[in-house]
C-alpha cells in the first residue's frame, strides 16, 4: 500500500529512463470475470495486482473460480467453473471499485443465488441506478439498500433473466458491460445502444472467448446472445494507459526529459489521451506496436517546451475520462486556455473531480473556472506546491503528484494510500524518478 502522505518537490534534471506500467485495470476485472466462469484452465499474465483488481478475482473465487499462483504475483492459472458457479459464503467485498461491483452485478443478477456486494465510503456513494434500471428490466431482483438511496450495498436474488434492446442514457462502458454481461448468461439477443462510443474491452474479450457478439460499424450498437459456453484461453494484458497517463504527463511538462513506457495498451477507445497531448504540443511517438485482440506498444515522450491549450469535449470524452484530471494538470502548464466540456461524469467517480480537480489546481495558483459539465483553465503562470486533499481519490492523488514535479517548492498529497486501488508501485517508480 503506498504511504498516506506523500511530498515532491521540483525534478530538477527531469524524468529519464523507461517505465513498466502495471496491467490494464479494467481489462483485469474483465478477465477474472469471464474466466471464472469459463470451462477449463488459462494463463493469465500481466494482471494488475491493485486492491480494485484483486477484490474482483477474491470475488469470482468466492463463486468457484480456482487461482493458482505463477512465478509472479501478476501471472497465475485461473480454473473457471464450467457455469456451474457456487453462491458466495460471504458478502463480495468490491472495496473502491465502481468497475467490480457494476460488472460483477450483471453477471451475479443473472446466476441462480443471492448475493451482496458492498464497498468502501467512496464506492457506497455513487450511483448504482444506472445498471439497477436494466437489470430489472431484464427481469432480476437487484436492490440498492445504502444509506444514500440508489446506493451500494447491492442485494441480488438472481435468477433467469430476458433479454432486452437497451439505449444507455449516458456513455458508461461499466453499464454497457453490466447489461452485456447479463445478456451473455440469458437466452436470446441483448443489444446495447450506447451514446458514444466508450472502451470496448468487454466486446473484445467477448471474440477472445468466442462468446457470440457483434458490433455494428460505427460501434454504438452491440448485441450479445446467451447462453453461451466460455471455453478458458490464455491471455496476456497489457499495461494499463490510464496509469501511463501520469507519466505522460509529467515528462511533457519537467523540463529535461525523456521517458519511455513499454508495453503499453493502444487500444483507441482508450488512448485518446495521446492525440489531445499531441494537440497540445506534446511530443509522443509509439514504437513496437502489436496487435494481439487488445494492441499495445512503447510511448516515448519528451518534454514539450511550447504546450498550449486546446478544446476537449464531444465523443473524445468517454476515450479520456479517467484521464481528465492529469490532463488538466497539463493544461495548467499551457499556455493560453483549456475548455473541457461534457464531461459532467466525472462528478460520479471515486470523488467529483471536477470539483477535486479544480480545487487542486487553484490551491496551487492555477486559474481556472469549474463548469457543470467540465472546467475551463487558464495555464502558463508557474504553479507553488502546496498540501493536497486526495479525496479518497487515487488518480487526485497521482495526478497532483506529476504537478508537483514541475512546480516550485514541496507539494505534499495527503490519503495516497488510495493509490494502490490502481497503481501498486507507484510510489517506488515516483521515488526512482524523483531521485535521479
Ligand atoms: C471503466 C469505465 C469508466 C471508467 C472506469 C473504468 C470500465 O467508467 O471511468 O475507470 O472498466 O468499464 P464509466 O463506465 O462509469 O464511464
């Protein structure tokens, strides 16, 4: 777990070296998912191993999954249950992760025991209508008992369920996948119709396990038919863009340096973070790409000297949502103003980071306006270091931490243990940096 408080100041002679980030996270809930259900075994390597991550896989172990360990934490054997999944002994544990309980909750709705999820102060907080309104539509028995209405903990009686046709009110790849992943254990077609177009992983692995899926071209439309019958695959995940994002960051505004991040996923309905650096005047380029169901490559970035601002909104938003917050830390290091709109989403993840973000930024002399729907900043003016709120929040946490590198004097982050929900190492890997 990474310390509670954690103080930079100043890289002086920038950031340098290559970085191993860890496995995609949302990839890793996937995985543990469909291959605990799966008939037979598979190798699975490069999961990421953060508390998020490895509450999902104890989860799928409550309902039968076997996991047997390998040479590195990261890299096991997963024996699913051949569909014939046990009810939990004990409530799932879904800890900070919005991702683990609204996928796990498709798939437990849809499987024939009770079940509860629950989850930590930040998760029993955010919304759980968003999958509870098609999972009953679908015909399950899935309650939100919290003390904040629509709220964790969850109370699932599952059971047979029907498929439905379902336009998801907001882009949200977690509800698009709660309703894939209940349609896949339902017979008949499930189709989704989402706004725009958000991280497809789930359809991907759906053509890795040869689950029965299409997507029309444009990528808005998606239909599942179940029951299907998941036949256990090895599988490799990449390192995960989203905590690439920080060091991306970082290095384009510490003057002198010269990063690079191996192995990294590309996949476009995640990576728009690099084409809105790139607009900014960042200077990234990508080596040794490959294309295995999920692509991935090494991003070598540079500092950029002249980053200016740039508008963000529209369908990029869903393709950089958990990046917003360390992109309005570069933005903060622009020159000119940066408008990030329609994004009013990010008042419902691990913490309003609108709100979290722009009150970080102010606390260290940026100029920036909150909107309802994003926030406009004014960058260029050095930023101070000053003592941070983490707000329960790991990606607040590491994104003030990049801003604290190219700030002056000490910026110190208070409730980082938050970090290893996503990122374990990162304080090893900020430590090495920092140092050199
Ligand atoms: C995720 C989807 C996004 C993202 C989250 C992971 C996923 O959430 O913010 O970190 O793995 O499906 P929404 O679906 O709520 O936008």
């Amino acid at each position: 777990m990474a310390s509670e408080r954690i103080s930079v100041s100043r890289a002086a002679h920038g950031l340098h070296g290559c970085i191993n980030v860890p496995g995609d996270k949302s990839i890793s809930h996937r995985v543990a998912i469909l291959g605990a259900l799966a008939r037979g075994s598979m190798r699975v390597k490069n999961y990421l191993c953060s508390e998020d991550c490895l509450n999902t896989l104890r989860a799928m172990q409550q309902i039968g999954a076997q996991v047997t360990p390998g040479n590195a934490p990261q890299d096991f054997m997963l024996t699913g249950c051949a569909m014939q999944p046990a009810a939990p002994q004990r409530d799932i544990d879904c800890g900070n992760s919005g991702t683990g309980m609204r996928l796990m909750a498709g798939v437990l709705a849809a499987l024939p025991f009770e079940s509860r999820l629950y989850g930590d102060r930040s998760l029993s907080k955010r919304p759980m209508k968003r999958i509870l309104d098609p999972l009953t539509q679908m015909g399950a028995r899935v309650e939100a008992c919290g003390e904040k209405p629509g709220c964790a903990p969850l109370h699932i009686c599952g059971g047979t369920l029907r498929p439905i046709d379902y336009t998801l009110p907001m882009a949200s790849a977690q509800v698009k996948s709660a309703v894939l992943l209940a349609g896949m254990l339902t017979r008949g077609t499930t189709r989704v119709h989402q706004p725009a177009v958000t991280r497809d992983h789930t359809e991907r692995l759906f053509a890795h396990f040869g689950i029965p899926c299409s997507v029309s071209e444009d990528g808005l439309d998606i239909a599942v038919t179940g029951p299907v019958d998941i036949a256990a695959r090895d599988i490799t995940i990449p390192g995960d863009i989203s905590s690439a994002a920080f060091w991306l960051v970082a290095a384009s505004i510490v003057p002198g340096s010269e990063l690079t991040l191996r192995n990294v996923g590309l996949n476009p309905t995640r990576c728009g973070i690099i084409p809105v650096l790139q607009r900014m005047g960042a200077d990234i380029t990508i080596g040794n790409r490959v294309n295995a169901g999920e692509p991935y490559g090494d991003i070598t970035v540079r500092h950029a000297p002249h980053l200016h601002g740039t508008d963000i909104g529209g369908a990029e938003i869903p393709n950089i949502i958990d990046e917003i917050p360390v992109l309005a830390v570069a933005a903060a290091f622009a020159e000119g103003t940066t408008a990030i709109r329609d994004a009013a989403e990010l008042r419902v993840k691990e913490s309003d980071r609108i709100a979290t973000t722009a009150g970080n930024l102010r606390a260290m002399g940026a100029a920036v306006e909150e909107l309802d729907d994003g926030m406009s900043i004014t960058g260029g003016a050095p930023l101070h270091g000053a003592t941070l709120q983490s707000f329960d929040d790991h990606r607040i946490s590491m994104s003030f931490l990049m801003a604290g590198l190219a700030a002056d004097g000490t910026t110190t982050l208070e409730g980082c243990q938050n970090i290893g929900t996503s990122y374990p190492g990162f304080e090893d890997t900020l430590r090495q940096m920092a140092a050199e």
